[in-house]
C-alpha cells in the first residue's frame, strides 16, 4: 500500500500495534505518521509482523521489521523447514546490524539447522567477515563441528574465503581439525585449489603429515594430482600422435 493519505490513517489511530512503536512526540499525529511510514517504506508492516515475514526480513536486513516483531514477543529463535534461525539467515546474508540486534534480543548463537550448522558457519559460508567477528565477540565457537564435522575453518577454506580464513586462526580456531573423511583444512586447500589458502595454513603452523581416512597427506595429495596431470597430458599427446586430437600446430583455415 503505498502514497497513503491520512484519511486513510484515521481509523487505525488509536489502534495499539501502530501507536506501540511511535517517537514519544506530544503532536504526533496522522499526518506526522503518514510522513513517517511513506519515508520508512515500512507501510506493509503497519501491523503485525507473522513469523515468515520475520524470517524473511533477517535475510533481507529488513531491521525495522524484525524490531516490530520482537517488540511484539516474537520468537527470536523461531526456526524454519530447514531448521534456519533468523541469525542463521542473517549471518549467510552479511546483516551485520540485525546479526548484533538478535543476539541482543535473545538469539541462541548454539542453535544448529538441518545440516548441523551454526550460525558461525554460515557466515563463514558467506564470507561475511564482519558478522563473523560479530558472532565471535559473542563467544561463538571457533571450532563447532556440522553434521560433516566441519568447523568454520573447514568451511572458509572451501568457499576459499582468505580473509576469514587468516581472522579465524588469529583468534586460535584448531588448525589441523579432521572432518568426516579425515580431512584438514589443508587437505581441503590443496584439493580445490586454494592456493592463498595453502600458503596461509602452512604459514600458521598446519601440520603437512596429517593423513585423512584414505591415508593421504596433503603433500600427497598435491603429488597426486600431478601425477593425474601428468597422465592427462601424456595421453593426450598419444592421440594426438595417431591423429585422433588435432596438433597444436594445425591450422582450421584455408
């Protein structure tokens, strides 16, 4: 509903959900209110804010609906099919602002979805740094563990999130942490390529002798896919040789 007038406004006045939320002004009338909402842009949640649309605001940052909501006793920790809280969805999203605002509020921070995640997860996820260091200085857990026994470590190293990644382990997350297959955040680094991420770890002290379940380092893991390249390439130079891949040196053009 938008370009409301203030007749519009007379007869909803005197009704609690608007006036709850009113600046303690002494002439604030209809028309002062009219002004209010049509520069706020919150007209469509004049009244009361449901579950869904709480939900919905934490992953859009829609701070002043998520403040009507729970000044009207909403669940802060409401969770949806998934198992999501609002601060799950905020922290994916990078809502720094409504991230401090539920903790505030009442959030469980320890609250995990369908996966096992935490909020810090997803934010790592995300590569929101800042809501990361939010959730932090809250005493989230550097080294929760998901369903894949994955910390927040493992999850900025695969996302390939540096920045997180080096703030993680200055604020001492275990480096050598081995998830569901035995895999550090080393392994991980090496095997998607990461390699300011490599560089990173080793540098921080992760240990280059661990082996996952497969019993493979990470030194070996590099080795290994050389040798993959390696093979790749001296195949592809024998098909070239009976004529099957077309030489480098030829030419389509006429």
């Amino acid at each position: 509903m938008n370009n409301l007038r203030v007749e519009d406004l007379e007869a909803l006045w005197c009704q609690r959900n608007i006036i709850h939320h009113l600046p303690p002004e002494p002439h604030f009338g209809p028309e002062a209110l009219l002004k209010k909402l049509n520069t706020t842009g919150d007209v469509e949640h004049i009244g009361h804010v449901d579950t869904a649309e709480f939900m919905n605001a934490a992953s859009q940052g829609k701070v002043k609906v998520i403040e009507i909501y729970l000044a009207d006793d909403g669940n802060p920790n409401a969770q949806d099919e998934l198992k999501r809280t609002a601060l799950h969805r905020a922290s994916l999203e990078g809502h720094t602002a409504v991230v401090q605002m539920l903790l505030e509020k009442g959030a469980d921070i320890n609250l995990k979805d369908q996966l096992g995640s935490r909020a810090i997860h997803c934010a790592c996820r995300g590569g929101r740094l800042e809501v990361v260091k939010a959730l932090t200085s809250n005493e989230a857990d550097l080294n929760v563990r998901d369903k894949l026994n994955s910390t927040p470590l493992h999850v900025a190293t695969r996302t390939g999130h540096t920045t997180i990644v080096k703030y993680l382990l200055s604020c001492g997350a275990k480096i050598n942490s081995r998830d569901r297959e035995g895999d550090t955040a080393l392994h991980d680094a090496v095997r998607l390529n990461r390699y300011k991420v490599v560089k990173l770890l080793i540098a921080a002290g992760a240990d280059i002798k661990i082996k996952n379940h497969e019993g493979v380092t990470a030194v070996q893991q590099v080795k290994q896919w050389q040798s993959d390249i390696m093979e790749t390439l001296q195949r592809l130079e024998k098909l070239r040789e009976v004529g099957v891949v077309p030489s480098e040196n030829s030419s389509t053009e006429e």
